[in-house]
C-alpha cells in the first residue's frame, strides 16, 4: 500500500512557431490537454508498477478537476483521499513549446497551494512518497505522522525545511535540486539518491556511497516524467525490501523507459520494465 501526497494539475500545452515577446499576440497556437501535477504523476507510475496507490491531494470544484482526476482514476489509483475546495481553481500549467522544443512554463497552483495542514488525512499505509509541490507544512505533519517509510522527491528545486528532512527515509533529488537544498544535506541521515540524466544515479547513506547505476542507454524523445518514473520505481523498490543496487539499477531503467515515451504521464509498467531488464 503506498500513499502519495502531492500536486494534481491540468497540464495546458500550446505549440507555437516562436514564443510571443511581451505585449505581443501569436496565433498560430496548437493546444493539447493533460493530466499533470507530480503528484498525480507519480501516482501513475507507481500504480503501474503493480503497487495500490491512493492519491491524497486537494483540487478545486471545477471541470478541471474532472478532466484532471479522470485519467488517474482510469489508471486505477484510488482517489477517496483526494478534496475538492469549493470556490478554489484546480491547479493548471499553463505550458507554451516553440519550433526549438524549449519551453516557457506558467503554473497556477490554485487549490495545490490550499492544501494546508488542517486538510491533511493520511491513510494508513506503508510507503508514502511527496514532492514539493504543497506547502511544507503539510509535508511536515506527514512525515511526523508516518511511521513507516517516507520518500521525499525535492521537485521542483526550492529549499527544504530541515523539519521535514529530519523525518524523510528517501530523498530523490537531480544535481539542481540538490543544490538548491544547499549544506542541510550534509545532516541528512536517510538514503539519498542523486540522479545524473542519461548518467544514472547514485545512492549514498550518511554521507558514504551506497550504490550507482548507469542508465541505459535508449532513444530518448522527451525526458519529461523521467525523475517521477526514477522516484516511483527506487521508492517502490527500496520500501519493498528490494536490495539498494537492484532497486538503483530498475529505478534507472523505469527513467530511461519513461523518456522513450512522450508527455509527463510516461512511465513504464512492470511488464515492460521487466521485459526490458530481461532483454
Ligand atoms: P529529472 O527529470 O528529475 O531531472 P533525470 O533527468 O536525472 O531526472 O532523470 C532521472 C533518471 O531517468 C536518470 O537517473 C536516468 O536513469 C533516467 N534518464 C533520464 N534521462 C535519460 C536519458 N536521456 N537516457 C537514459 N536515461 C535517462
């Protein structure tokens, strides 16, 4: 049973030939819609991983909402945990790709922002995985409260409170978010995992190397949804009593997978993970 407390999005995506400069309109926008928020992601890619995910996540009262939960709810992960704010906005990322590929990113939070502490109910469980995409103060009281396994994924990158490092097993960070947690991962007592892109991951303890894995090699397209794939399969993997370079070495290859596939919703199942490391 594994909970994951975090952030439900609409993902909004409009492609266009060049970006608009300030006071400018361009009008050549395509548009697609997705379920998005790392919290819901990673939701999904521990839910195909085989595990019973329930998401515990606050949304507005709106079409969004609808549109947003649908795709998990079809994905099977159980959303009796999730609230609905009256009068709040579900949260929305509004997301503008150019011809280049390089994109500008603006994000509502709405009701993710909302998810204050008071709102917090926790199921019972035994892994439970977070990202930082809710206030820290919730995450607090979670960490405090769970009293097994807590996995932290420091995404995206913002300082972290050391209230909350102190009651975190797992911290799955990328050499950005590590940096932005700064010297308070010098005290930091649980496992820490480092993920290096197309370079793999290491995993240390106290401050002493643990375990490091390559990552294979594959044809990457889009490497959005890769750290979420990475987190669910390590936290899944670790908290399951899967041994550190095992769970290392699976977690690498779920985050290659999820960057053969389009979107941020594009981890790979246990299926065809194992099909992959059996090859
Ligand atoms: P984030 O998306 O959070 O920045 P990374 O880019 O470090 O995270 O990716 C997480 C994991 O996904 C890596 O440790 C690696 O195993 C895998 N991965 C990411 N990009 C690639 C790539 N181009 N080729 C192969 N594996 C990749």
């Amino acid at each position: 049973e594994v909970a994951v407390i975090g952030s439900v999005n609409l993902d909004l995506v409009a492609r266009v030939r060049a970006f608009p400069r300030p006071g400018e309109t361009v009008t050549d926008a395509t548009l697609d819609r997705h379920p998005g928020g790392k919290g819901g992601n990673q939701a999904i890619a521990i839910r195909r991983l085989g595990a019973n995910v329930r998401l515990v996540a606050c949304v507005g009262n709106d079409s969004t909402a609808d549109e947003a939960l649908a795709g998990l709810a079809r994905e099977g992960v159980i959303l009796d945990h999730v609230q609905r704010i009256d009068g709040a906005a579900t949260g929305t990322a509004m997301i503008a790709v150019d011809g280049n590929g390089e994109n500008q990113i603006v994000v509502a939070p709405g009701a993710n922002r909302l998810f204050t502490p008071e709102r917090l109910v926790l199921p019972a469980c035994d892994v439970v995985i977070a990202q930082l995409e809710v206030p820290m103060d919730t995450l607090e009281a979670a960490a405090r409260a769970h009293p097994g396994f807590f996995c932290l994924n420091a995404a995206p990158a913002r300082p972290v409170s050391p209230a909350l490092l102190a009651d975190v097993d797992l911290l799955v960070v990328n050499e950005i978010e590590a940096e932005a947690i700064g010297p308070n991962l010098d005290n930091f007592n649980g496992w820490l995992a480092v993920t290096y892109g197309a370079s793999g991951a290491e995993l240390m303890r106290h401050g002493n190397w643990v375990a490091s894995s390559d990552a294979p090699r594959v044809d990457a397209i889009d490497t959005v949804g890769a750290g979420d794939a990475f987190t669910a399969a390590l936290a899944f993997g670790l908290g399951s009593g899967q041994s550190p370079d095992v769970a290392l070495n699976r977690a690498c290859t779920a985050g290659a997978l999820a960057t053969t596939r389009a979107g941020a919703q594009s981890s790979p199942t246990l299926e065809a993970l194992e099909q992959f490391l059996a090859r």
